[in-house]
C-alpha cells in the first residue's frame, strides 16, 4: 500500500497543530524553571539558607527529566500502537491540570513539608507528560510532510519550547512588576491557572486532525508493533544511546542560556530580575525566527550539516558568553543572550528530522522519544542545578564552560556514528531488494 498523501492545507494544519500544543505543554513546563529561580524557595522550600533553598528548588526543576523517558516509553507506546493523535490529547490534557494546580497549591507556612511534596509530585506529573509529547509533535509535523520538506516540517514543533520560554518568560516578567509581597502571596500563581485556556485551545486543535499517513500505512499493512519498547531495545539499542548523545548539545545550552542564566545574572551577579527576564524573552524571540530558516536550509544542504555547525558555534561561543555576562550589562547581556539562543536554534531545528531519519515507522515514535528523553534527563534538567554547584565550588564559571564543551564533543561523535550506522541500514536494504529481485 502506497502512503496517503494529504493535501498542503492539511498539512499546515497538522504543522500548526503540533507547534501550537508543543508551545503550551513547553510554557507549562517551562515556567514552572523560571518562578523556581525566583519563587519556591522562598515559599515552598524557606526552612533553608538562601542557596541550599535555590539548589533544592533547582532540584526540583530537573529531577522530573529523569522521568522524562518513562513518559516517553509510556505515551510512545500508545503512539505505536493506537496513534500518534490520541497520545497528543492525552499528554497536553495531563500537562494542563497539573499545571494548573501547581497554581493553587498552599505554601510551606500554610502546610509544612506537604508543601514541597505536593509541588515535587505534579512536577513530576509534568515530566511524564511531556515526555510523550516531543516525539508525538515532530511526528504529526513530519509524517504529513512531503519527502523534500521534512527538515523545514520537524523544525516547526522545535519551535515550541522557544514559544513556550517566550511565554513563561515575558509572564513572570510582568508578575515581576507586582510589588514583591504581592508577587510572592499571589502573581506567581496567575500564569499556572491562566494556562488551562491555553490547553483547552490546544486540545480542539489537535482532536480535529486525523492519524498521520506514515501511521495509517502501518496500521493497513498489519505491522504495528505488538511491544515497540521491546523491539526498539532489541535492534536499536545503540541509536537509542546515540541520539542521547546528540541531545546533549542541544538540551544543555537552552537551560544554560534560559534558566540557569537567569539564576547566574540575579543571584551571583545581583543584576535585576526583570531586566535579565526580558533579555531571555528577547532572545528567544530570536530563535522563533531562526529555527524554521535553519529548517529550510536543512531541506537544501542536509540536516546534519547543519547540526554540525550548529554544534561547534556552540562550543565556540560558550566562553565568550560568560566573558560577556561577567560585564554586568544589561545590554551586552541581552546581545550575549541573543547571539546563544540563535546558535542553539541551528541546532534544535533539525534535531526532529535527524531523529526520525533513524526509525522505521512501526517503532519511530518509542525511538526518537527514548533517545531524546534520555538524553534530556542525563544533559538537560540537570544544568541549571550542576552549573549553580559548579560556580560555587570553583568560584568561577570556566568548569560549566568546559562542561559544555564536552557536551559538544560527545555530540559530534555520536552524530557520526550514526551517520555510519545509518549507511549500513541503507546498504543492507539495498542488497536484501536485489537479491529479492533476482529470486523473484
């Protein structure tokens, strides 16, 4: 059976769908990263010093990545089995009430040590879900586009998180205007519970999309997987841990440049708060229009040619970046700010393609979300807190430096690796068709 092809007013609309429910799943994730900077440990963690409390509100922003990969296992099944639609509904459905009720949640002055836990526990909640979510959205954007736009189609839900961080952050910039008692009692709270009209939005959106084409040819040729878990860590075990790898220069700069550089700019730099909020929403904005042109190039020149590039500026601005924020300047932080979001869009725009590129159908959604989820648990929620630990034991910010660095390393290697991997697949597929052709 041949795929279904679907007309370009359907698949902008699957595009649009997948960018506008990942922008409001990573807008709940993500503010809750930056009122954790400014908020919970002096309202849910306060029977700590001042850093203990940052570093175990910081905790608690990056412990839920570790969960992140049984969300994906979890939903990712459901995408295998069932659609790619039905686990979309799910994940932003889930996303939104425990988004929502870390909004109403009581202080640690109004219940004690229930407090923390209630807030640990959604946030956990939250890590499930998106984890199922990334690889549902890119697949929704993706497996409706034509062969030849795919780079420019996988860019498009990336640009989700950066929406999202716009969102969270240019929120809590204006909550920050509140005087501080009234920011602390009850302006933190108002973009939790605001954020359910967002999701129910999201939710209509999405129920009105069929399954993708690459879906329906599976399922009409009987080769849904029985168990995509089993079969992925069967025969792809090794990509799984690859593109783990490559995740990491993609996941460690955005929450180095967003949240733990909003952590660094007020609390070891004492620079005003909503000052360093507006600069990460400025050069957020950046990335929203940088990701999908790095998406067309990707459709011209490849999608791990850019990945490559992408990668070493990275590993090239990142010392730089400190020299420019250790000025103290709100404008040079802004540009700093901007020229990092813009390198880290080269490389998150083409990281869904590259991804899909390695699975075959039947198993895409439990691969990539594997891949991706572990990699965000290992790399991504653990910078904010590793980096605040770094700076203050070495008294300097060289070793975070170096740390990314590695990152960058370990990326381009792994993207090499399955670069030859996946040239073998290709290799081993052709031989199999000829000798299927001469014994036909």
């Amino acid at each position: 059976m041949s795929k279904v092809v679907h007309s370009k007013k359907v698949q902008r609309k699957a595009a649009i769908a997948s960018l506008i429910g990942a922008s409001i799943e990573y807008y709940d994730y993500l503010l809750y990263g930056t009122v954790a900077t400014l908020v919970f440990n002096k309202v849910f963690f306060t029977n700590f010093d001042p850093t203990m409390g940052l570093l175990i509100a910081l905790a608690s922003f990056g412990i839920p990545y570790f969960f992140r990969p049984l969300g994906g296992i979890i939903f990712s099944h459901i995408g295998d089995r069932v659609g790619r639609k039905t686990t979309l509904i799910l994940t932003l459905g889930i996303m939104g009430v425990s988004t929502a009720l870390i909004g109403v949640l009581p202080t640690y002055n109004s219940i004690g040590i229930w407090a923390p836990i209630f807030l640990v526990s959604l946030r956990l909640i939250q890590g499930i879900a998106v984890g199922g979510e990334w690889g549902g959205a890119v697949l929704l954007s993706v497996e409706y586009a034509d062969e030849n736009k795919r780079g420019f189609a996988g860019s498009i839900p990336m640009m989700g998180a950066a929406i999202g961080m716009v969102l969270a952050t240019a929120t809590m910039a204006i909550a920050t205007l509140l005087p501080d008692t009234s920011f602390l009692s009850w302006g933190w709270r108002v973009p939790f519970v605001a954020s359910l009209v967002l999701v129910v939005v999201g939710l209509w959106i999405r129920s009105g999309l069929a399954e993708t084409p690459d879906f329906e040819k599976t399922k009409a040729e009987g080769n849904v997987s029985k168990l995509p878990i089993s079969d992925v860590l069967k025969h792809h075990w090794k990509d799984v841990l690859l593109t783990a790898g490559v995740k990491g220069i993609e996941t460690a700069p955005f929450y180095l440049f967003a949240t733990f550089g909003i952590s660094y700019a007020t609390n070891t730099l004492d620079m005003p708060e909503n000052p360093v909020l507006m600069a990460v929403t400025i050069g957020t904005l950046v990335s929203i229009l940088i990701i999908p042109i790095a998406g067309r190039l990707a459709d011209r020149v490849g999608t791990r040619k850019v990945f490559t590039f992408g990668t070493w500026a990275v590993m090239i601005f990142i010392i730089p970046f400190f020299m420019l924020l250790s000025l103290k300047s709100i404008f040079v932080l802004t540009v700093a700010v901007m020229v990092g979001f813009a390198i880290w869009s080269i490389i998150t725009a083409v990281l869904g393609t590259m991804f899909v590129e390695v699975y075959k159908p039947e198993i895409r959604y439990t691969g990539i979300s594997l891949g991706y989820q572990l990699g965000a648990a290992i790399f991504g929620g653990t910078v904010p807190l590793l980096s605040t630990y770094l700076i203050n034991r070495f008294n300097s910010w060289l070793p975070v430096a170096i740390y990314l660095i590695l990152l960058g390393v370990i990326a381009l290697i792994s993207n090499s690796l399955i670069r030859r991997r996946m040239n073998e697949y290709k290799k081993q597929k052709r031989v199999y068709l000829e000798s299927s052709e001469i014994y036909s």
